[in-house]
C-alpha cells in the first residue's frame, strides 16, 4: 500500500463519481476504513494494465432520491454503504474547496 493514502484511514472523504466517459454524477461522502495501492482494476484497449490505488470507503450517507427519500448506496456486489474507490477521486472533507457552489 502506498504510505501517502494510508494518511486517508479514519478521515471523512467525499468521493466524487463520474462516468467512464468522464462526466461527473455526483459525490457521496462516507469515512475511509482501509486503503490499499497499485491495485490492478482492468486494461486498456492495447491490454496494458491499469493499476490505482484505492480507498475503501465504510458509513456512505444514502442520497435524496426523486421522492426525496433516501436512497442507500450499492456496490456492484450489492453491498450497501461501502466500497472501493480511486483515491484521485476523493477529497477529505473539510480540504479545499466544496464540489458545487452557488
């Protein structure tokens, strides 16, 4: 694991969500529990790897859904709350600037 994102475990962390097309959807928030480094995530069109290194996030806040209620979130293995997520994009909370200002 890289000791640069071990710093991440414990901190509350917006992870921002894009499409693969790079559109952004959205941020959840929730609290990073482990981090782990140049972890293999899939390959390019030529089959060269694409490694990066990741947080997994635990106690994600649901979101509003069109009703207003809430919504939990699910990771592609159907588990609700928590998942892995590239560091590069998350932010902790209370660093920098808000994703969204008016």
């Amino acid at each position: 694991m890289s000791a640069r994102n071990y710093h991440l475990v414990g901190k509350r962390v917006r992870v921002h969500l894009y499409t693969r097309e790079g559109f952004l959807l959205g941020a959840l928030e929730g609290r990073v529990a482990d981090a782990s480094g140049d972890v293999l995530v899939g390959t390019d069109a030529e089959g060269r790897e694409i490694r990066k290194d990741l947080v997994y996030v635990v106690d994600i806040e649901p979101s509003k859904g069109p009703e207003g209620e809430e919504v939990p979130y699910k990771n592609s293995a159907g588990g609700e709350g928590e998942g892995w997520f590239a560091v590069q994009d998350v932010t902790v909370v209370g660093d920098g600037p808000p994703l969204m200002a008016n």
